[in-house]
C-alpha cells in the first residue's frame, strides 16, 4: 500500500486522447499500474479505450465469451474515485483485465463453453473474481474457451483466433485469455491449465504465463475439468505482472479445503532480484529429443542468457515421463466423468462429440487400472520433488515444435503421436502438481511466437517470477506484440 504523499494532487495529467497512441493497450500492467497510481491516466478513459478496441477487434479474433461493458466503466468509475480520495489499493487498482469463462461471476452468465451451461448465471463470485475485485481491477469481460475447458471447442462456438496468423493455433482450452492479452483486449487474464492449457496459448501468442502449483490458488467457483489436475493462473505480458497477479488470487480460502494454507509471498518484489547464483537444471538429452531445431536453438539462447546474468547450468537427467503422459488421459477422462456426474448421461445431447467421449472413457475405466495410474503418480512426484530439491528451476520446452498450424490441430485426434508430443512435457508437471513459468524466447522463420517454461519445487512461484523476471530484463521477446 503507498502513502498518501506518493499520490500528486493534480488532475490526470495524461488526457483521453493520448489513449489512442500506439502502444498504450500494450503497456505491461505494471506499467499501467504506475500511471493510473500517479494519476496520469484515469481508470475510465483506459477501460472506454478497452472496450472500444475489443469492440473493433474482436469480432474477427473471437475472444471474449462475453464483454460485461456497463460493469466494467462503473468499476472504473469506482476506483478512480477512490484513487482520487487517496484510497489505493495496490497495482491491480483501476486495470481492466478479464478471466477466463469458467470461473463464476455474480449475475453474468458462466458457460464454460458449454451449451448445457448457456444460461447458467450463478449467484456468487468464484473466490478468484473476488479477489480481482477486492483488489480494484475491472473486469472487462469473460474470455472464451474449449467445451468445459478440454481440448475442441463445441460446435456451436466459433473458436478465438491467433492474432498473430489466424492460420496458426491460438492454444488449448484458455485460447480466449491468450488471444485477447495478446491482442490489447485486457492488461491480464486468468487462464486454468489441466495438462497445458496456461502454457499452449501464452506459447502461441507470445505471452508470460504462470501456472502455480496445484492448491496455491483456489479452485471455489471455477468450472472444473479434472480435480486433481486443474490449476487456475495468471496469463500476462511479462513476468513481473504474472506475480502482480498471482499475489491478488492466491492463497488459502475456507470455501476450498484443497487451497494450500502456505502465506502468500510478495511475488512482485522476487522479480526485482535477479538471476545470479540461481541453479538451473538442464537435461539437454530431454531437451533435444525429437525437438524441432528452431526449438533447440531458442533453448540453448535462453541457457545462453541464463549464464551471462549469473545462473548456474546444471546438467540433470529428468526422470522417465512416458508412463505420465499416457496416464493423463484416462486420469483426466475419470476425473472430467465425475465432473460432469449431474449433467451427463442426462443431458447428453447438449454435449460435443470430443467432450462426450473423454466422459465416456472416464465412465469405463476400472478401479484396478486407475490405482495403477495413481500409484506411478506419486512415485512420480516423489522422483520430480527429489530432482527440484538440487536446483531453483528445470528449464524445458512448452512443446517439441513450433507454432503449429489450426489445420495441423484439427488432425490431433487421428494421430496418438502428436497428442503425446503436444502434452511430453507439459502434463506430468500436471501429474505432479509443480508450478511453471512459460516465458517468450524467440520466433519461427515464419514469425510466430517461441517459448520454453521453467519449473520450480512446490510453491516455488516466487523463483519462478524471480527467473522469467531477469530474463525478461536482459531480453525482449515478451516485448513484440501482433497487429500494430
């Protein structure tokens, strides 16, 4: 909280139309956060400017579900009036930002992508809305996603668009929160990621997002996929805002008995120290294994970058993840069947083709197999926490190509090998429970988006905004935008 003598007493000094500057939509929200503090910019002519974009925009990039405009400009209107009167409430004050459509908003519709839920309009806010609010953001709208957060989009919804090539894919089920950050359409987002669906779209649209460990943040009111797999994350422009973030919608809530009770750190402050003496693990055999060169090449850039701000390269070996990745699916199958228990067979109908057949895999797998499935979980889990207990971070690929196209995707059901490549090393981090950082690290020779992800040991989330920070220092990739 800062002082009253850290707030000018003159009037916005930046006027509406310095608004419609280049740039301004793609400021970093920590960036915006100063100027909306120090009274440079007004909270309402930044949300108009918001919903005017999203307004011109949207209707070809496709990413909000639903824009709650008379909300959001008296949301504005109410912070900044009590930033006037000298009641600030931290850097999320003011800034309009969005979350995906799965998480509950008080007397707006949550669909979840879904059209069994199309009408659905709860009476309560999901804990993490909650905490947005009490911390002052306006919430501009809800983004779009895939059918109950899985992997295709229902039938009757029109997917989000990369704002980079509407050819190439905007990732997996937070595809909505990743088009529209990407694009200016909100200075943040909130994102949920069951087996990748954090790390896919800030990945394809070039942007920082922060998948926390399982429990950091809680899952109260947001539409679950698969329980013990979903984690809900900040999806910003650089790391620094994914901790601003994370340090608003994390920590414990009596609502659920599954959020961590660890206190939350000042993530923002961890982003401020810097790389030296940071131990960073490597498994160049793992991270080369069937990956596209362009891949390899921006790896071994970031490890480059990584060594000249101080860090210390490790050479590890991670352990096996096969049986991971192939356990994800039926997992997740059982734990979306248990999901869906109220509204699947009964109203099966209303259900996608790819949605309706993991709830029926999920139906038919035995208890004999899914104890299997558990127990090669926790020895997993025991061998990735032994290998994080030697280092701060592991550094590895999101994916082992580039930019894949929308084409190339629609085909992930017909071909086992690639949903095995797309999820190799990004659910076991699932299966384990362990948070990660994806940070832009390059581009494709077709100029598409690059990145790689960090993980951390359990609640590690402060070194991971303390590593993507000082990489973000000495580098500018999280700094190129699509469109303008």
């Amino acid at each position: 909280m800062h002082h009253l003598r850290d707030f000018p007493e003159h009037r916005y000094s930046e006027p509406s139309s310095a608004l419609g500057d280049a740039g301004l939509h793609y400021l970093e929200l920590t960036e915006l956060a100063e100027r909306i503090r120090t009274r440079r910019i007004s909270p309402v002519a930044v949300t108009r400017a918001q919903l005017d974009r999203i307004a011109a925009l949207d209707g070809t990039l496709r990413s909000y579900a639903l824009v709650m405009a008379d909300a959001a400009m008296a949301q504005a209107e109410a912070a900044e009036a009590e930033i006037a009167a000298r009641r600030y409430r931290g850097p999320l004050h003011g800034i309009p930002i969005a979350v995906k459509d799965l998480c509950d908003t008080a007397g707006f519709r949550t669909a979840a992508g879904m059209a069994v839920h199309r009408h659905r309009i709860p009476n309560g806010d999901a804990t993490v809305v909650r905490r947005l609010k009490e911390g002052g953001a306006v919430l501009l709208g809800k983004l779009q996603l895939t059918e109950g957060a899985y992997s295709d989009h229902h039938p009757s919804i029109e997917p989000p668009r990369n704002p980079w090539h509407a050819d190439h894919w905007p990732g997996m089920s937070s595809s909505g929160s990743g088009v529209a950050t990407a694009a200016g359409l909100c200075y943040g987002s909130l994102g949920s990621d069951t087996g990748g669906s954090i790390r896919f779209p800030c990945a394809a649209n070039g942007l920082t997002g922060l998948k926390p460990s399982w429990g950091r943040v809680s899952r109260h009111g947001v539409f679950e996929l698969a329980a013990s797999l979903d984690h809900v994350g900040p999806m910003a422009r650089s790391a620094a805002d994914a901790g601003v973030l994370l340090s608003v919608i994390a920590g414990s809530d009596a609502k659920d008995p599954t959020a961590a009770l660890d206190p939350v750190p000042d993530y923002l402050a961890a982003a401020g120290q810097g790389a030296r003496g940071l131990r960073i693990g490597v498994d160049a055999a793992w991270n080369s294994d069937g990956v596209e060169p362009a891949t390899q090449a921006m790896l071994a850039d970031a490890v480059d970058t990584f060594r000249v701000l101080g860090a210390r390269i490790v050479d590890v070996r991670v352990p096996d993840v096969e049986h991971a990745v192939a356990d994800w699916f039926p997992l997740c199958a059982v734990e979306a069947a248990v999901a869906h228990a109220a509204t699947y067979p009964l109203r099966k109908n209303d259900y996608g083709p790819v949605l309706a057949s993991v709830i029926e895999v999920g139906l038919s797998v035995g208890g004999t197999g899914l104890q299997q499935i558990l127990l090669r979980r926790m020895a997993l889990r025991g061998r990735v926490a032994a290998l994080l207990g030697d280092l701060d971070v592991l550094l590895v690929p999101v994916h082992p190509f580039g930019s894949p196209t929308v084409a190339a995707m629609q085909a992930l059901g017909e071909t086992p090998s690639l949903v095995s490549a797309l999820l190799h090393y990004t659910a076991p981090f699932n299966m384990t429970g362990h948070p990660t950082i994806t940070l832009p690290g390059g581009f494709t020779g077709a100029g598409m988006p690059l990145a790689f992800q960090l993980v951390a040991a359990n609640m590690g989330e402060a070194t991971l905004v303390r590593a993507g920070a000082a990489f973000q220092s000495a580098t500018h990739w999280h700094r190129h935008h699509p469109l303008d």
